[in-house]
C-alpha cells in the first residue's frame, strides 16, 4: 500500500491538526478582526482553561496574536489569525488534502463509487 510507504501525516502541521486548535483556527479564518475570548470559548465549546491552553500552543506557533483590548473589568481578550497563521493553515489543507488522497487510492476506489457528497470525488 503506498499510503505505508509514504507517511503523508508528517506533512500536517500538530499545532493545528488537534480538533480543538483546528476548530479554533478555522473559526478565526472567517473572522478578519477576530474574536474575543469568550465568544470563541462559546463557539468552540471548550472552558476557560482548555480554550487557553490550546491559544498557547497556537500564539507560541505564531499562528494566532492574542491582544487585550480595554482596562479593569471591561477589558478582554481578542484572538486574531496572524498572517503567518493563515500561511500555515493553508499548507495544513494542502497537506491533509495529499493524505486524503492517498487514503482514497490506497482504497482502490474509482471515483465514480465515491459519494457524490464528498469534496474528492471531483478531483
């Protein structure tokens, strides 16, 4: 099988591919001026705690910028996607696309027995 003999995966970047960093960098996509603590806390459904480790390990990447914006009890914390950030998550998908790939031809699948439903049947 080719998918053994070529081990895609080291291609992904760690810091993104955890499901939790990976929700939290693909809701930042969308987000040109980021999104507070508590708002990508809610939406990514993780607590206080989880949420701040995972913007760890992505600002250490350089992947995200966190800023405080405000003072005293009415300041918070805004998440932004850097550009280095959105770089590497684009090399993310190429990568993990190449590992999708190789999954499907290590299947032995024709395209045409694909669900139509799913992205790499088209290509």
């Amino acid at each position: 099988m080719e998918i053994l003999d070529k081990p895609l995966w080291n291609e992904l970047e760690k810091s993104i591919h955890e499901p939790a960093r990976l929700a939290v960098v693909t809701r930042l996509c969308a987000e040109k001026n980021g999104l507070g603590f508590q708002d990508l806390k809610s939406e990514c459904g993780l607590t206080d705690g989880n949420l701040s480790r995972h913007l760890k390990v992505l600002e250490e990447a350089s992947i995200i910028h966190l800023e405080k914006v405000g003072r005293g009890r009415k300041s918070h914390t805004c998440v932004k996607l850097t550009p280095d950030g959105r770089e590497a998550f684009l090399r993310y998908l190429h990568s993990l696309e190449k590992v999708l790939h190789g999954a499907l031809d290590a299947l032995e699948i024709p395209p045409s027995d694909l669900p139509s439903a799913l992205p790499l049947a088209a290509s």
